[in-house]
C-alpha cells in the first residue's frame, strides 16, 4: 500500500476534469479500494500491534479511503460518514498487554477512524501476550478462539 504524499493528496482533491492522466490513475487506485469498501456487507481488519500504533500499511490503507466527499462529508455540524450500514470486526494480537488501559492507542484510533467514513458498529477480539511466554501465548489464543467462534453465528 503506497503512503499518502503530496502528489496522492492533490490527485484526491483536483477536480475530476482537470486531472493529468497520472492523477487519474491515482484516483482510480484509491477508488478500487473504495469499491471493494462499499460492496461489503463486513469488513474484517487484522491488527498487529507495532511499536505501539497500527502497522504504517493500514495507516496508508485508511489514507487512500478516507476521501472528502466519497467516504465522508463536511457539514455544518461536522463531518458525516457515508459507508453506513456495514459491520466491522477488528481482530488485533500483541505480543504484551493493552486491553482496556490507556496504552491501547489502536482501539480508539481505529474505532474513531471507522466511524468517522459511518462505519460505528465495530467489534475487537484481542489476542495479547502473545510474547509472553508459551503458556501465556496458548492460553490467549484459546480466549481468542473462543470469541470468534462465539461471532460466527453473528456474521453467518
Ligand atoms: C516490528 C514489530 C513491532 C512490534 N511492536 C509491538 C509493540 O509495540 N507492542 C506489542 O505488544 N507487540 C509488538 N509486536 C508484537 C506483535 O504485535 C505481534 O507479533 C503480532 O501482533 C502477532 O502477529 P504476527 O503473528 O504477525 O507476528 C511487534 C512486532 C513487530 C514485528
């Protein structure tokens, strides 16, 4: 996933007839992510956590689908999400310990990015501790597993 720079921004934010062909090809490439977005019914994220923050590839992905008048809008009561409608489950494994406590930076920022496009009905399943020790690591797993199969009548 290609991070966002000053060329990708301006190409978001030209007008669509005055776009270079390059520009168009940037759109379009941001597009396409936006339209698998818009097909689905459920989104599923994978989350490591790294260096305490998201991975720099799904900070780059949110960077291409957040788009100004595509995925959300400005109002005068502030901006509004268009992907509505959708259900969104967060899956994020860490090798330590951040469930619930204020180090847990990924939670918030990812739950506030989803529902500011309207995505608002998130679900997180956390495996952590995963560097911890083999006990620790067998034993998060199965906690983990446990809760995906208590989703799964839930996305069937
Ligand atoms: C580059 C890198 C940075 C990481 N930083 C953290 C971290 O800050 N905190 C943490 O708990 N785990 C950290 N981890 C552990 C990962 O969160 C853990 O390996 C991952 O969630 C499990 O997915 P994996 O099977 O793809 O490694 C890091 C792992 C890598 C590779």
């Amino acid at each position: 996933m290609p991070h966002l720079d000053a060329e990708r921004f301006g190409a978001f934010i030209a007008k669509p007839e005055a776009r270079t062909l390059k520009q168009d090809a940037l759109v379009a490439y941001s597009d396409g992510l936006i339209n698998e977005l818009k097909q689905a019914d459920v989104i599923v994220l994978g989350l490591p956590m790294y260096n305490f923050g998201v991975p720099s590839a799904l900070k780059a992905y949110f960077d291409h689908i957040a788009r100004a008048g595509v995925t959300f809008k400005y109002t005068e009561k502030g901006p509004v999400g268009l992907l509505t409608g959708k259900k969104a489950y967060v899956f994020a494994t860490r090798g330590g310990l951040y469930e619930g406590t204020p180090r847990d930076t990924q939670t918030t920022y990812v739950r506030d990015f989803l529902a500011f496009l309207g995505i608002a009905d998130v679900q997180f399943v956390y495996a952590e501790g995963l560097a911890m020790g083999d006990a620790n690591k067998a034993a998060s797993l199965a906690k983990a597993r446990e809760s995906l199969h208590n989703l799964v009548p839930a996305i069937a």
